[in-house]
C-alpha cells in the first residue's frame, strides 16, 4: 500500500512534528494534571501568513450589501503586526431574492485547519480557563464565534466581546463556561458545555444590525489561565464582564 502524497506533502510533515512536540511537551511538564502556566497560541496575527487560514463573511453572500475584508496589517513604529478586520453594515434586502428576510451582518473565522499524522487537528482548550484576545475595537458590539466537533454541525457558541477601551488596544478575557450555544443567531435550549477538547474554529462577527463602517483590528488570540504579569503590567487586567453591559447585552 502506497502512502498518499497528500500525507507526504511537506506541510503535512512539519504540521505533524509540531503537534508531536506540543503534546510531548504536555507530557513532560504534566499538564495533563497540572493546571497549565503558560498559554496556548490560538490565532497569530503577526505572521501574515495566518490572513491566508482565514475567511471573511457577510451577507453579500446571500444577495445583501454589506461588505467584510480581512486585511493583515505590517508592524509600523506605534503598532505591532495585526488583522484589520472592517467593512459596512447595510441592512438593505435584495430586491431579487424574496426569500431573503434579514440581513446585516459580517464575520470572519479560520478556515478548518489542515490534518496531521494524529487525525484532524483541533484545539484541546479544556485545561484552559480563558479564551484572551488582544484587540483594538472601534466601540461596536462583536460577538466572539466558536465552533467545535459537536453533533449538531451548525451550532456555534457566542459571547459579547467586551472590549473597555475603544480606540486603544486592550486585553479581553472570556471564559470557556460563559459561552451561549446559538443556532443560525437563536440561543439553543437546553443549553449543553462546549466541548472544549474540540474546538474547531474561531472568530468574530458583526451582528448588531446598525448601518455604517465597522473596524476591529486583531493582533492575537490564545488559552490562558489569567493574565501575565507582563500584561498585568500594561493595566489589562480588568473585569471583563462589566454588570452594566450585561445588562444591556
């Protein structure tokens, strides 16, 4: 039997010794039974080549007239390397297409990441308290998407992201526990955990329905167990689950 060329590509072989080196490591600092320390790289976007995982979204796929653009953005003198995730919000129907009731919305996540000698690849965030992201929101209401290997394919779990500081960059923290399971944007019931250990895709979308231009910029998003000192340092670590924009979420 002849071993496929797609699992001798190179790619595939480099993607297959890194995951054997992320578990290895697993298995020698015990983080199988230890809370992890340090944390875990998710999406980085100061690698330009991460804009390529990626795909943007909106409702011009259906016939609508938003517009959504996932642009990587090189390290200048005031700003590190980031995504620039922006576009318009339009919530004008087509006037082709009756069956389209609703629109409004733009979204990006990762495209499902390629296998490696170990099956598909995904992300065992299970150990991890937090899901972080390193952002600069221009004030608007994004929600944070998350897809796993659940049963039902299209589930996706939500939460608002609540970033303090418009205009400036931030840290925001969510936990795992706090996601809401969504089904084409209507909350699931009964609510079930998120399967962590499987965690296929992440992203951010635009929901809010509000006309006009959106810009969100992204340097990186990764699992923790709480902030560094380093980021301690830089003043972020603030509640991010403020009562009063819960109330109003």
């Amino acid at each position: 039997m002849r071993a496929s060329s797609r699992y001798l590509a190179p790619g595939f072989i480099k993607r297959s010794l890194d995951e054997f080196k992320r578990l290895s490591n697993i298995a020698l600092k015990q983080e199988g039974i230890r809370t992890p320390k340090l944390p875990y790289q998710l999406i980085d976007f100061s690698d330009p080549s991460t804009i390529e995982i990626c795909k943007s979204m909106s409702d011009a796929d259906i016939g609508g007239f938003s517009k959504s653009s996932l642009d990587y953005i090189p390290e200048s003198l005031s700003e590190s390397a980031h995504a620039r995730f922006h576009g318009s919000i339009s919530i004008e129907l087509p006037r082709d297409n009756p069956q389209v009731q609703r629109t409004g919305y733009a979204a990006w996540r990762n495209h499902d990441r390629a296998p490696t000698i170990f099956g598909k690849s995904l992300w065992d965030v299970n150990p991890y308290t937090y899901l972080a992201l390193r952002v600069k929101s221009d004030g608007r209401k994004y929600l944070v998407n998350i897809q796993t290997e659940s049963i039902v394919y299209t589930d996706i779990h939500q939460h608002r992201l609540f970033a303090q500081r418009p205009g400036e960059w931030e840290t925001v923290l969510i936990k795992w526990n706090e996601f809401v399971r969504t089904n084409y944007g209507t909350v699931v019931e009964p609510q079930s955990e998120m399967l962590t250990q499987k965690v296929r895709t992440i992203g951010v979308g635009l929901t809010d329905r509000v006309p006009g231009p959106f810009d969100l910029a992204i340097n990186s998003i990764w699992a923790c167990n709480g902030f560094s000192e380093a980021e301690k340092v830089e003043g972020d670590a603030r509640d991010p689950f403020p009562k009063k924009d819960l109330a109003h979420g």
